[in-house]
C-alpha cells in the first residue's frame, strides 16, 4: 500500500511529466490495439481466400487470371507497399494467376487498356488518375462493348484520391486496411455492379485538323481554386502535418482571383426514351450465380455499402421506343460569373449519392469570395470532407466555355480543368486566338455498364 501511496505523490509532484508519459502510453496503447486488430482482420480475409481457393472447380473451366495495373507512384510511392501487404496476398492465396504490370509513365494504362486482352479481370491498382486512365482507354477501343463486359474492373483504392471507391464504402480521407482488402475480396469472389461514367470531349478548335478524343471518369471533375490549392500542398512539405491546412493560407492570395466565368449549355437529364436509347446496343446486367461470401465477425467495423448506381440485377429490360421525352436533348443557354470553384460529379461521389444515375450534377461556389472564406472553405474541406456550394442543378449534358482569364496572373501559367484530364486529353487545350478558351462537352453515360467488383457480404 505504501508504494502505490508513493507513486501517486510522484505523479502529483510532476504533474506535467505525468501528463506527457500518460498520453505517450495511451498513444502506444492504441497504436498496438489497432495493429492487433488489423492483424485479426487480415488473418480472417487470408482464410476465406484460402477457403476459395481450396475449392474445386467444374472439369474444363478455364483458371482465373487477372491483369493488375499499379502505380508505384500512386500515394507518394506507399500504394506498392500498401498492395503487397493487404490486396496481393489474399489473390495469391485464393489461387488466381495474377500479371502485375508497373506503370513507368502517364498514360501507359490507357495504352495498355487499349490492346488489353487474354485476361479474366483488370485491376486497377491506384487513385482517381489510374482509374480515369483505365476508363479512357477502354472506352476508346473500337469493340468497347464488348470490352466492357469481357474485362471488369477491380478498383484499389491506393491513390492520394479515391472518390469513386469512398463514395462505396463510406469511408473517409484515406482508406483502412480492411478497406483494401475488402475491396480485393470482391475481386476473389468475382461479384460485379455497374458504375457510372461520364464522358468528356473537347470542343473542336476549327484551326486544328486533329479530331479531339474523348476522355472519361467515375467520379467527378473539378475547376478552380480549390483545386489548384489541393494539388500544390505538396510544395509546402516543411509544413508537416500541417501542410493541406496552409496550403490554402499560402495560396489565398495566388488563387483569390481565379475566375470560373463561363458560357454553358445545359440539358435536362434523361431517364431513357427513344431519343437517347434507341440506338444503345450495351447487353443487360447479368445476375451473378456466385454465392455470397460468409459472414465474418470482422464486418462489424466495416461501414455498410452504398448503393451503386447502374442497372440493378432483378431490373426488367424497357421497352424505349414508347418513351417519348420532348425535353431529352434540348440545350438551355446560361452564363456563370464571379466564382472561384466549379465541380461537374457522377453519383459516384460521397456528396452525390442521391442523384440519379441518369444525371451529372453541375456544382458552383459562392460569388465575389473573400480571403478569409477562402481559407475557411479550404479548411472545412480537409477537415471533414466536406465541400460546401452555393448551387447545385442536376444535369443530363453540359457544354462549357470559360470567359474568364485563364491564366495565373503572377506566373501565366494555364489554369485547366481536373489536373487527370487535361493530361489524358493530350491535345491542346487553348485556341491561338489569344483567348485560351477551354471548351468541353460533358455528358453523363449512365448505360455505359463498366462493371466493376463490389464485395456485397454486409447486409
């Protein structure tokens, strides 16, 4: 008794000291739960691929082999890391032949997805700019139809930016480990849902003979100074931790003019009639016959799935030449002034999630914006993921031609759309008129049934 009378005298003669080493051992102790419980998670996931693996297969069918795209440059070069951890294992253990391609420089996926063939799946081993890539080069193939259901996608999410795989499992920031590996599960067990895809197609510029090819993403496209603050938080690495909160300080007064003005077109979205459907020829979903993976105890900490837009199993096919819709197709006019942010998403994102999988939705932030909200915007954004606009319109298709200054004043660089897009497009993106107008054309292809993987074992 007397010794732990002493102890407690120590603590209270040291209060500070007791403080620090008090939070140090939380802080370890946490660490080391955490870590046990990873272990456990993974441990139960090797299993259950052991377990498929183990099983046997009807004579003749052909083995499994999937074609994994990874960027090792993806998440400042931890994504390789992160995949041989949580993802390559539980393929190697559920016995699927697996190709691991490294992608050496931008736009390799989309050349590699372009001559893709002989595989089961492809894995899409990265962030937002792998997957954009992949989607780009799929879709540009002459028999894409075909390519859409012969090669599905597995998503992995191991970029710095995952929109389309947060907005299925509900996380936030960076995904956990449990996320990789559910995420490689579905792979496993070879469960698919469509995901939607919107297309994106510069205007063509009359002084250039070249034809402008499409480009396509999952989740969303963003223009203006939030963006442009996001993507150079990297130089201001000496700020540690602190980094993507003074990125936006630093870059209050660089991007505080950047000027979204623009001319747009716009149409209503469209379910489907005999304008926009009737010469679709994609095949319907597919139900998959492959049981449901077990219940395990782990799934408790795991968030409970979306809903993912697309043509659902039990959806019967519709007859489109009845539909008569006077209002699919027509383009209203409209200007767009003052604003310093403009975002163009699917429903593949974490905000958008109640939008119809018909639709886009066109997102403006508030006019003539000061410093001060500038920086609280950029703050609020990295603190709780959430973005906030002063409009929001639902959208079927949208042509957009910037009049505003689109150069930094100080520098003159070209301020451009998503940083993944204007990179894909490789072609130029000003016109030699000595207004660099960006035009593009977006519209949402909700039928397109680029099927990816999706573990569906939580109720």
């Amino acid at each position: 008794m007397s010794r732990i009378i002493k102890f407690f005298n120590v603590l209270r003669r040291n209060p500070k000291k007791s403080i620090f080493f008090s939070a140090l051992l939380a802080g370890g102790i946490n660490f080391v739960k955490s870590k046990y419980e990873e272990k456990q998670i993974m441990r139960a996931f090797c299993e259950e691929a052991m377990l498929y693996g183990e099983c046997s297969k009807p004579l003749g069918e052909p083995d499994r082999h999937v074609t994994v795209l990874l960027n090792p440059a993806a998440k400042n070069g931890k994504g390789k890391i992160f995949f041989d951890r949580y993802c390559a294992p539980l393929l190697y253990l559920a016995g699927i032949k697996v190709a691991i391609v490294k992608t050496e420089h931008e736009g390799q996926a989309r050349d590699l997805m372009e001559i893709m063939d002989n595989t089961s799946a492809v894995v899409v081993a990265g962030g937002d700019g792998t997957l954009g890539e992949v989607l780009t080069g799929l879709l540009r193939r002459v028999d894409h139809i075909d390519a859409t259901q012969k090669l599905p996608l597995g998503i992995l999410p191991l970029g710095s930016t995952n929109t389309a795989m947060s907005a299925v499992w509900g996380f936030r920031g960076n995904p956990k480990p449990q996320h990789l590996a559910a995420a490689t599960m579905a792979i496993v067990h070879d469960i698919k849902r469509p995901l939607d895809v919107m297309e994106i197609t510069p205007l063509q510029n009359p002084e250039v003979e070249a034809v402008p090819k499409p480009v396509y993403a999952a989740s969303t496209v963003e223009w203006g100074a939030y963006r442009d603050a996001y993507e150079r938080k990297d130089t201001y690495w000496y700020w540690s931790v602190l980094k993507k909160y003074m990125t936006y300080v630093f870059s209050s007064y660089k991007d505080i003019t950047w000027d979204c003005s623009a001319e747009v077109e716009i149409s209503a979205p469209c379910s489907g009639c005999s304008r926009c459907r009737m010469n679709t020829d994609h095949e319907e979903f597919k139900k998959d016959d492959t049981p449901e993976p077990l219940r395990r105890w782990w799934m408790a900490y795991l968030p409970k799935p979306q809903p993912v837009s697309g043509t659902t199993p039990d959806e019967e096919k519709v007859d489109y030449s009845s539909i008569i819709n006077e209002d699919c197709g027509v383009l209203h006019k409209s200007t767009i002034s003052s604003i310093c942010d403009l975002n163009i998403s699917t429903r593949n994102t974490p905000h958008s999630l109640g939008v119809s999988n018909y639709a886009l939705v066109l997102k403006t932030g508030p006019p003539s914006i000061g410093v001060l909200e500038f920086i609280k915007e950029g703050w609020r954004r990295e603190w709780n993921s959430c973005k906030n606009y002063s409009a929001e319109t639902a959208v079927g298709e949208i042509t957009l031609r910037p009049t505003g200054n689109t150069k930094t004043e100080k520098a003159g660089e070209a301020r451009l759309f998503w940083p993944c897009v204007s990179e894909i497009l490789n072609v130029p993106l000003t016109q030699s008129e000595g207004k660099e107008h960006l035009a593009n054309y977006i519209k949402d292809m909700h039928n397109a049934l680029i099927y990816f993987f999706f573990y569906c074992s939580v109720p």
